[in-house]
C-alpha cells in the first residue's frame, strides 16, 4: 500500500550574520521530517507561499498535515494588541499557516498541530491565545524547560473519550518549549489534555474532520519514546484511511 504524504509546514529563518544577514531561509526541523518517516508518512515540507493558488494545490497534493512551532502568532489575528512580553512575529507566516488550515477543512485532510501550531488551529477556529505565561493566574510549571530537548519535563493529564487517551492513557510526561497558551478555546473544539496549573495542552476537534493539537514537543521525544510515536502513527492512520476513501 502506498504510504501516505505528510506535508510539514516550513518556517521562514531569518539570518542575523554570516555572508547573508537578512537572508531568509526556508527551514523546518529535522525532527518533524524523523517522526513522520518513523510512523509510516512520507514527509514533505511545504514552505510559506503567498499566492493562494499555489498554496491551494500545496494541500491538496497531500494526504495530511503537521503544523509545526515557531514564532509568537500576531495578536491582531484574535482581535487584541501587543502586549509587553510579546515576541518576534512574522504576519506573513500567520497569514499561509491560517490559509493552510482553512483549506485542511475544505479538503478534509487530517491536521495535527504542535506548539504554535495548536496555538494557531485555536485561533484560526475563533479562540484567543495568552501572550505569555506571566499574564495567566495560577501558572507556576516551569513550561519552557532548560534542559534537553527530548527530555520529560512535567505531567499532562488527558481527558476520556479523546484520541489522545486511546493512545497515550489518562496522564503522561512530557517536555515543554512555550511562553504562550490557550486563554479561550475554540468554539467547536475539545480540551483533551491539561497541565496540573491548568495551562491548557492539547484540543480536539468536535466536528468530523481530524484535527488535534498538541502543545508540547513529541517529535523530539519520537526517538526515546513510543508513546510520542504513537501521535504521529495516529495521524499516518488517518492520513491513510482519508487517502483511501478520496
């Protein structure tokens, strides 16, 4: 059977030395493409375009999607004003990733987002985010984490009747790169996991459509962790069934 196409959305880097300061290079990290391949997907990245048509056909030449991390989104993408804690943004990416999840919708294709890119599902479907961690009452987790990238930094209890407790049971640990949150979930969407300080960390989608986000890093946890791989089996599974049924 022919294994399914994962498109992983790029980033754009920016190069502050070297021969290019300024150059803006096309990137995603490597541990997306691992992941992906280790789960039975054949990754592809997609790098942010702006011409709509061309970023039409970059989703529906596949068969599913990964919304990987990156910057802060723009707060004027869920209606407020920059606050203090606020950090570097890139409107153009906002505006491709958020082109790319309404056109995961009109395609029906399977999204799973990671970091950001469960922070940008929930605002593309109406939510709204915390510009830091600072601004929300009761957080005291440690949620970006100073040691390595792969290691198990804090609990995450997860809800019943959810694709993430099918997999994973009802708590597991995980690592924890952010300094941004959910403050209101999306209409339509599910809270399926959450920190013990109450920092929401991962959604589901109530409709038929599969979309689940993820606030923690599980593709850098892929190579020690087969729970962590489970995630993206899950979304190959799906890619694969949507891939046989179109």
């Amino acid at each position: 059977m022919t294994k399914p196409l994962i498109g992983i959305l790029g980033s754009l880097f920016i190069m502050e030395g070297g021969m290019f300061p300024g150059l803006e290079r096309a990137y995603v990290n490597n541990d997306y493409v691992e992941a992906v391949e280790k789960a039975g997907g054949v990754p592809t990245i997609i790098p942010v375009v702006f011409d709509e048509n061309v970023i039409e056909n970059q989703i529906k030449n596949v068969d599913g999607i990964v919304l990987s991390g990156g910057y802060d989104i723009n707060p004027q993408c869920y209606g407020e004003e920059p606050h203090q804690k606020l950090e570097f943004i890139f409107p153009q990416i906002d505006e491709h990733h958020l082109k790319v999840i309404e056109l995961c919708k009109k395609f029906n294709k399977p999204l799973l987002g990671i970091c950001r890119g469960m922070q940008i599902i929930n605002v593309a479907y109406g939510g709204t985010l915390y510009q830091d961690l600072s601004y929300v009452d009761g957080c005291y987790i440690k949620h970006m984490q100073s040691s390595k990238r792969n290691v198990s930094g804090h609990n995450v209890e997860i809800m019943k009747d959810s694709y993430l407790y099918n997999i994973l049971g009802s708590k597991i640990i995980t690592n924890s790169f952010h300094h941004q949150c959910i403050k209101k979930i999306a209409p339509n969407f599910n809270v399926t996991a959450i920190a013990k300080d109450g920092i929401i960390e991962a959604i589901e989608s109530k409709e038929d459509n599969f979309i689940l986000g993820i606030q923690w890093h599980p593709e850098m946890m892929v190579p020690n962790s087969e729970e962590m791989l489970n995630i993206f089996k899950l979304l190959t599974n799906v890619a694969s069934k949507e891939k046989i049924h179109n």
